[in-house]
C-alpha cells in the first residue's frame, strides 16, 4: 500500500500490538525520569543529602529493597492474567492501549504529583487542564473564549455534574423571582414564546421553561440590578441548592397554589446506565427518568421525542433535560442531535416548552475530530469518506460512512448546552480522563463555592479559573491526567491530522469487520448482523438450524461468549469479544426487525423473556490497524473463531430432552 | 543516631529529597516496562509485526516521533515550575513526594490499562482493589467478612458516596414499611426506644429513627418473607431512589398526615467544605447542614452535639447522619469520636433518635495505622509515644503524643457505620485514590443497579463482587490506582512497621517544629502557635507590637503568605507554607483564646470582619525525615525564614495614615 503522513505518523503513535515502540518508549519515559531526578538535586543543592550512600548499606533498607522488588515481581506476575486490550485479537469492549503521548505525559507529571484542586497545588497542570477543556469546547464546535470545560475522573461524574448544574439553570428563575421580589427590583426575562416579560409575572410553568441562555441572561441581569452581597444573600434563601428539594417544593406550593409535577429527564432508551444512578443520587428519582424509544439504529427517534415533549406538556411536567447520546455504550450508535435541537426550538415556539439538551459523548465525542480540517474548517461528509477508504480496494461498506445526517449529528454538538466526552475512551488516554464542556461558561457560578483555604490572593494569576475546585463537582485529582490529555492533543490535533484520522481508521476497520462477517459462509450456522454502526461496534449473533426457541439462541450465542472473553477462569481465547442483553422496554421497536430475521421468537416471546432479552454479541473497534491490509487480518481470524466456537457451543444450546 | 529496622527502611520508601534512591527507581520502572513489553511479544507471536522496522524509517513516523519528543521536552521544562513537594522546604499543604511502591505500581499496572469498573476489563486489579477495601476495613477495626470497601477518585466522591448510602438506609425502614403492607407480610423490628415492635405500627418518627444496623436486618428479614421478585418491586414502588424527593415528601404527607420537617446532616463545624457541595447536589440543601462548634483543639464538641440532637428531637426534626472528622484540613484536629458514638447511643436511649455516624478520615484515616502492632494487636498510647520519641533528645512536646484520648478516638472507628480515607494523602500513593468502607456490607445493596452489559455469567468467578460499577457511584475507574495502594500496602504494612511508622515519623516532625516554633526567640515579632495538633498540621500566626487591628495583623500574615508560598507567579520561596481564614461562625468559640491571646481586636471585632476573619498559616508535615537529627535542619530553617519575611512584610501591613 502506499503511505500518507497520517498513515506513517500513526505507527508513531502507539506502543504497538508486538510493543514495536519498545524502545521508543523507553527512552521517553527515561528521559522524564532522569529530567525530574535531577530537578530535584538542583532544588536547593545546599541542604544537602536526607538519605547518604552508607544508609543504603544497612539492613533494613536492604530487607525494604528486597520486599518492594519481591512484591512488584509478584504484581507484574498478576498482571499478566490481564486483558491483552493492546492486541489485534482483543475486540471486546472500548478498550485499546494509550498512545505514547499519554502514557509519558502522565508519567512525567505523575513524578511532581499535581493536585488539580487548585493552582497552589498545580501551577502548571492546572493550567494544562484548562487548556485542554478549551480545545474539547473548540472541537464540540464551541466559542472558547464564552464556553467552561474541565477534566472529571470519568463519564458518570461528567454526567452527574452535567444535570446537576442543568438542574441550577432550569429552576434558576425561580430564585431569581424569589430573590428579585425580596430586594424589590424588577427584571425583565425572555419568556417562553419568545417575547420579553417581566419576570414577576410570569407563572410557575413559564418559570421552569424559560431557555437556558435567557436564564443566564437573567443571572447577569439580577447582578447588576442589586448589591452583589444582597443578590448573593437573596439567591441563597431561594435556592435548592440552600433550601434543599423538600422545602423547595413546599415554597413552590405556597407560592403558586401547585408545585406542578416532579420534573423529569428525558433519556434514549438506550442510555448508559449510569443514569439511573445519578437521577437516584440527586433526589430527582428513577420514575422521572422519561425513556424515548429508538429506532431501528438504535438513535432517539425525534418524533417519539416530540411526542413525550407533548404530553408531557399537557400534563403541564416540567423537564430538565434531554439526554442524546453520541456514541451509546452497546452499538456505538450516534443520536440525530440536530433534529433533538429542532425538537426543543419547535417545543419553545410551539408548546412554551424549554430545557436543557445535554450530548453524552463519553465514547463518541472524539469522533468530532473527523470533522475538522487542519485549518479548524469543517469537512465535508464527501472529504471524509473519500479519506476513510483510503487506497485500499473500493469497499461500499467502507464508503458508505459518514453519510450527511451523520455530519450534520456531529456539527449540531456546537447546539447542545453541554458535552460529557471521555478522553479516556475514543481519546486513547489511560484512566481516569473524563470530561465536560458546558456551552455558556456563565453557568458554573450557580454551583460555585468558597472553602476557606485555597482562596486565591491578589498576586495568584489573578483569575478565579485558578480555582478548579470552586467550580467543580470533585476536590483532588490527578494533574498527570491533564498532562497525558494535553500531550496527546499535541501529538495527535484534535483534526482530520490526528485524532481525526485515528477515529477514521477504527471506523474503517469496523467496517473491514463487518464486511467480512456479511460475506461470510457460516453454514451450517446463520450470522444475524446489526446495522452498520455509527462509529465502531459491531453487532451481530449466531443462530443454527436446529435452535427453536429465544432462549436455546440465547444459550448459543452465550456459550460462545463463554469461549471467546476471558470470563471463565484459565481461559485462554483465540479472540476475544464482548456480549450484551437486548432487554424490553429499552429495546422495544429496535429489536423488532432483529427478531424478525432470526426467525425464532416472536417480540411477543422476547417481551415474555423479560430480563433474559436477546444476547448480542459485540466488537469494539478501537484498534486503528485493522483495515490496513499489510498487518495480520484479524477480520477473517475472528469471523473463523467465531464459526468453531459456535460448533463447539451448539451442543450445549439444545433444550434438554423434555 | 542509632536505627531501627523501621528508620532503615523509611529511607528506601522514597526517592528522596535529592532523588537519593534514582537508581532503584529507574531499575524498577524500567523493569515493569520490559517486562509488560515482552508480554505483549509473548502473546500470539505468530501474528507477526503490525509496525515494521521499514515503517519506522518512514518520514511520516519521523516527524511524528520528533513532535512527540519536542513536545515531551516542552512539557518537562513546564513542569518545572511545579511545586517541590518532595523537599523538606514544602511545608504547605498535605502534599509530599509518593512511595515508590505506588509509583512503580501505578506505572505498572498503567500499561495495562485496566478498568476497575468490572472484572472482565481488570481480571487482576478488581482484585487487588478488594483486597485493598479489606486492608482498610481491617485498619480501622471492622470485620473484613462483613464489611465493604474500595477506592474512589477522592474524598469528595467518598463523602458523597457515604452520604448518599446513608440517606438510603436511613429512609430504608419507611420503605420496607410501604413494601410490607402491600406484600402482606408482617415485619418485626427493633424500635429506637430499644424494644422489639411491628414495622406496620411504628410513626413516622420512630421509622426515621431505626438505627442503621436494625434496618439493614429489616432488609434481611424483607427479603426471606416473600419472593424476591415481588419484594424488588414493591421497594422500588417505595424507595426515595426510585419516586424522588418531590413525590416521597408528598406519600409521607399523605401516609403519615405530615412529612416531618427535612431532614439534617450534622457536621462538624470545620468540616470540609465539600459537604457543602455534597448536600447541595443530593437535594438535601445546605440549609440542612446543621454545624456542630468545635472546642479550642478544632474537635466537634460532644456536648454541644448532644445539644443539638436534644433540640432537633424537641422539633422533630429527623437526623441522616453525624459526620465527625479524622482529621481536620486545616488543623489535623481529630472528633473524639468515641465520645460521638456515647452521645449517638445516649439519644437513642433517652431521645428514640438515631442516625447513620460517618468519619471523614480522607486525611487522617491512615494514622489508624499506629494503633496496630505487627501481630494484629492494638498499641497502647504509652507503646506509641515511646516509639515517636525515638532515642532523640528527651522532648516533652514529642512525648506529649498520642493521648489516651487520641487512642480511643482511634479505635472508636470501628464504630463508625462509614469512614472515608484518602490513600492519596496520608497513605503518600499518586493522585487519584480515594476510599471508603462500610463496617456492614449489606448497605451497598441499597444502592446497587443492574447495567445490561457486564453481567457477569455462571463462569465469571461467579461472585458479584467482581462488578464493582454495580455497587459503586463511578463507573470507570484505574485499575491502576489498586495496584499503586496495594503494592505500598505491601510494602508499608498497615501497622505500627509500615504506614504506622511512617505517621508518627511525621508527627515527630510536626512536634519539633512546633518546639523549634515556640522556642524561637522573635523579638520584635510575636508567635502566636495554635494548640499542638492532634496529627500533623502546625498552625500559628505573627503579630508585632505596632499592629493594631485585626485587619493588620491579618494583612501581617497575608504578606508573609505571599512571601512563603508560590502563589505570586516566579516566586522563589525559601521555604513554603500555606495559610487559612477562621471565620464566623465555624470557628466560633474555637477562635477565642486565639484573640485573647493575640491582643489585637475582639471577638466581636473577628465576626464583624465577616469573611476576612482571621489569617492562620499553616505546616502540614508529611516529611519524614524532619525529626531526623542527621538531616538538614528545616525547623531551624523555617523558623529564621519567617520572621525574615515578617520584617520584610511589615511595613505593608501597617494601615496607611489617614
């Protein structure tokens, strides 16, 4: 084949499946090990040694070198029952090795320890932190210089801060009401409709659907309306954040006659499960989590969106949020955000509706890469699928991504008030480095605190950004995250020249994938395909003649789970890949045309099977060399594996004579 | 000086103020490296090569491999300018260089990349993260059998963690209650008064008020007395988790004709401010922290607590829980918490009150390692103080440490119902590693959620351990992190030979420079030294005759802060401290013998500043060496320092003639 930079730069940019790099590797980590070792002995070299050469040679230092050399030997035993997630055989769940950038950034910070809770912890990390939240704001397609990101531990604290100050905003208004009555001045508001209003008159429901930027609006406007001190107090005795949501609602119904409904939030169906715990952990309640149906590509489907919206609205129940995923945990699928967006515009002029759109891009957000040309312009779906295939042989499959609807998705990131993405997913970063950017950098004063230390001085820098902790759900944390993140956005742009052209190469190889699973002869047994992913996971199950129920697939499928992961102790697969459980209500009208080609079971009967749902197998492609033909075809190894296993899993699959 | 075993080893624990121990570092990591690279070799090694060494010769990967290392080189140099917490002249915050147990077995485990968030995606570290809960349970007194621990990304996300578990239990018998009557099965129960009672005939009052192990045996006593499929449902009909706050408050309105005021979180009065957070984001609301003053030595005064537990019964307003501090982040100071427990067991004798007790120990929890001697025995204090005074000079301030008091505040842990430690502080590991443990395993049931995907199956190992996301709030999470705490729990036992002696070292340290502080002669200046700390933070402030307001005193110490720390840009500090603000109303009380002694400005005077309160610097001493006679003298040091900055800063504080 022939090379491009990107394409060269690549093999650069990783260890390796046969640690290729080793050397590479090495040298890096060892120049940021000696670099800091001697940073250290030019601090103050006057002081002189704490641990002098002949204190080496007494025993107990001694027996303490034995024991730490002992028990790492012991640890690096263990680990090698790990999961080998580096190789072209792992294509299980969204796991890969770290580029090389990561993993010495990390490192090199690591030494020095930064605490990214404050800059007095953190002079330089803080600041590498920061910089990176800009660039994932400017890669969402965001305003830098008006938009807040910063790095989490990972996606289900991303998220939970996300609807955490989602929930601030939304029923911001209403503190601003209570808070405008008490110093008695008098504000004006966008409403609902669209035309301006006095604040004061506005009812309960037009309180809670007020768009968030025109709550923003209002938040600048109350400032200057008053003393800071006095709003600052005022705001403080109408909160829920103060009040807390019992007596909140008390005051909602002494106030207004009616607390109205509890507000919910509106999910696809298919969201990460860590929903569930984080409305359970805010006190909004599980009940309130409103699932919308997905379609047969597992996307929200805006109409079933419009239609909760509408009913919802004529119960008069108040929304927070609307979760779209970009990226869904099981099939990689990417929501239509831009129609979500026309939904919430047409549901403001149409119903007086408004509410937080929040894009959990935790494993896809790195795919907005693709989109950006090194110049920051926007590619055209044309400009990136003529990339994504490359040289290689023409492939349709290959060739079919990314269509329009699937840019306009990506680009319509730049509309959702925040974006949780995980740069330790799709970004190739060790754990933990999670993410979020909220649109209107406004928005982190309604969950800011003071803690009395750490307060900034005059001289610090000045700036309150300093002060990450003020702003964030989490205290201490790593600064070797920051810098791992930051190095490898350096090495790799978040663009078509890096990331970019990464994300394009596990696409690509997902599709050599599926491709291959589509052209192959399973005979005597049948493979079921998903449809095409919208980023990189393959879906797909097997199913024989002699299988006649839901369930003895669902053993089959199961049984070569088994013997292709490392879920049974000792095991020792050839390949490995993942499983996941098609479940109702989540499933319901997705799985339908699934059912219908398997030919067993009607949706009736997997309805029926409750928990037990359809078992789907999966792969996860993150590794960017699987479509490149000069490196071992693992495509046709696995859809191989897949065939014997399925031989030796048939058996057991069978009902028990009865 | 004579050694000890302990004093030898402590020197091949860290690398060093000079980077004394480079060279068994470097061999370490460099041994993880190779190993973890012919890992990778060793795996499939008929797939041959995916880079080829005629790749690397590409001009593609060359440029790529300089970006990398040019950059590299650009980030060292930034680091740079990072904080030397590894030398004895960072006496700032609880910050100081890691054990090289956790650094190598951070970087170890980091080229795996494992992920904690289940056991398929981190066969070995799930483990190591459970054995490390165990280690830590054990250490603060509880039955590893039956209690429930693992790491978190920090204190704050541990707190919550707490908290969010606690308000679950508490609430528990009000479901159970709900659940019982619609199941039809009668409940018994042991009543806060003491006596045995039906669930169905208990008020409210007495539901909230079931001591937290009573109601995880209801929970037991739920689940035998009808399928489980009917008893999940019927709870989650009933659980705050699952109806919200909103329609919670409105069935107990309903249920009980009157929900009872809302519910209070007791804390400490210094408490950290995260809590703030905390109840702010779980819809709890800050207005329901109710803060319990402190006593002269910064410890939640007992009988104040019974105070306020008295009065809150008087009103009915119900109690979550008491959070008590291990600990303090400003003054180390640590709750008697036996004491707490006696006040907790009074009120439910005397009141019918109860609720969950919590230690924040995120910074104190591993000075529980002193009370333990290498067989699994407690120390007494009397053992404890002979081994901190060493064979250095006969020093009462050092001899003065632990009190019979510290002990039992100690060993009072295990009556915790939740602590959280912090190996990421006291436990010297790399950011992140936080923790927490549970002295009854069964809470975490209570919280526990089923995802679709990483179910694990028959094969798996078969305990539901081994998912932790099901318990847990994070999700993904460094398997890392396990592998760096449990590689320095091997190396560093967890008892008066590892982290035991590591702790009082530290102490020693606190308590010479709090000797050196008091002895110095600082004519013109005055010393003022806040109580002797109760782990490991000096706390004290400079005043000068000429000095007449609170304001300049204050300003005193704000320029002597500015001066001692890195906190103005380029900034080449001596030596580096930190500094806080006592405020009203937290340090109410707690305050006063400060100001008498200060003799500039009153009380009155301290709370009519409001926020500016009273400037404290402070030394928290994680240095071991400090105590050591054979190391530089950096008490001394200090000392000198500060009063040469306190002239410099003087002529700054002085208020400008009017």
């Amino acid at each position: 084949m022939t090379t491009s930079p990107s394409s060269d730069a690549l093999r650069a940019w990783f260890l390796g499946p046969r640690a290729e790099n080793a050397e590479l590797l090495e040298r890096l980590l060892t120049e940021a090990l000696r670099d800091h070792v001697f940073w250290r002995r030019n601090f103050h070299p006057e002081d002189g040694l704490t641990i002098r050469e002949m204190d080496k040679r007494r025993e107990g230092y001694d027996q303490a070198v034995a024991t730490l050399t002992q028990e790492l030997m012991g640890l690096l035993a263990e680990l090698k029952r790990g999961v080998p997630f580096f190789s072209g055989r792992y294509k299980g769940h969204m796991a890969f090795e770290q580029t090389i950038a990561s993993q010495v950034g990390y490192f090199a910070a690591m030494l020095y320890n930064p605490n990214n809770v404050a800059i007095e912890a953190s002079p330089v990390t803080t600041r590498l932190e920061l910089e990176v939240g800009s660039q994932l704001a400017r890669m969402m397609g965001y305003d830098p210089e008006r938009s807040w990101g910063h790095l989490t531990s990972g996606g289900t604290v991303a998220n939970f801060e996300a609807l955490w100050v989602a929930r601030n905003v939304i029923y911001f208004p209403l503190a601003a009401r209570g808070a405008a009555d008490e110093l008695g001045v008098e504000l004006e508001v966008e409403c609902p409709g669209g035309k301006r209003g006095r604040l004061g008159e506005l009812d309960l429901w037009e309180l809670v659907n007020i768009h968030p930027s025109h709550a923003m609006d209002l938040w600048d406007a109350l400032w200057q309306a008053a003393p800071r001190k006095d709003v600052q107090a005022a705001l403080h005795r109408h909160s829920l954040q103060t009040l807390g949501y019992q007596e909140y609602i008390a005051r909602l119904d002494r106030a207004f006659g009616d607390p109205l409904p509890p507000s919910v939030v509106l999910v696809a169906a298919t969201a990460h499960y860590s929903w569930e715990k984080i409305v359970r952990a805010l006190g909004i309640g599980s009940n309130q989590l409103v699932f919308v149906p997905v379609d047969s590509h597992y996307r929200m489907d805006p109409d079933a969106l419009w239609e909760k919206i509408r009913e919802l609205s004529d119960r008069r129940v108040p929304i927070l949020a609307c979760i779209s995923v970009c990226g869904t945990t099981e099939e990689s699928a990417v929501d239509r955000l831009d129609r979500v967006l026309e939904v919430r515009e047409r549901a403001r002029k149409e119903l007086g509706v408004s509410f937080h759109v929040h894009s959990d891009a935790c494993y896809g957000g790195y795919a907005a890469a693709v989109t950006w040309d090194g110049e920051g312009n926007r590619r055209s779906a044309e400009a990136i699928r003529r990339s994504v295939n490359g040289d290689g042989p023409a492939d349709p499959v290959r060739q079919g991504w990314p269509s329009q609807e699937w840019v306009r998705s990506m680009e319509a990131l730049a509309g959702a008030d925040s974006v949780t993405i995980d740069p330790h997913k799709l970004g190739y970063i060790p754990y933990p480095a999670g993410a979020i950017v909220f649109r209107d950098r406004r928005v982190r004063e309604l969950v800011a605190i003071d803690p009395p230390y750490l307060l900034p001085t005059q001289g610090l820098g000045s700036s309150e950004d300093l002060f990450l902790g003020r702003f964030v759900f989490e205290g201490s944390k790593p600064g070797a995250a920051a810098a791992a993140v930051w190095l490898s956005h350096k090495v790799l742009p978040l663009d078509e020249r890096g990331y970019g052209y990464l994300v394009e190469r596990t696409v690509a190889g997902a599709r050599k994938l599926y491709t291959t699973l589509s052209e192959l002869d399973a005979d005597p047994f049948r493979l079921i395909l998903l449809p095409e992913p919208d980023i990189n996971i393959v879906c797909f199950l097997v199913t024989h003649p002699s299988l006649k129920t839901l369930s003895e697939v669902n053993r089959l499928n199961e049984g070569i789970y088994a013997r292709m992961s490392l879920s049974v102790p000792g095991a020792q697969p050839r390949y490995i890949i993942t499983r996941t459980r098609f479940q109702t209500p989540m499933y319901d009208g997705a799985v339908d045309p699934v059912l219908e080609r398997l030919g067993v079971g009607s949706v009736e009967d997997w309805k029926a099977g409750g928990t037990e749902g359809l078992v789907v197998l999966r792969s996860t492609v993150m590794d960017p060399f699987l479509a490149d033909p000069d490196t071992p075809d693992h495509a046709t190894g696995l859809a191989r594996t897949l065939l014997e296993e399925a031989a030796l899993a048939l058996g057991e699959a069978k009902e028990p004579p009865a």
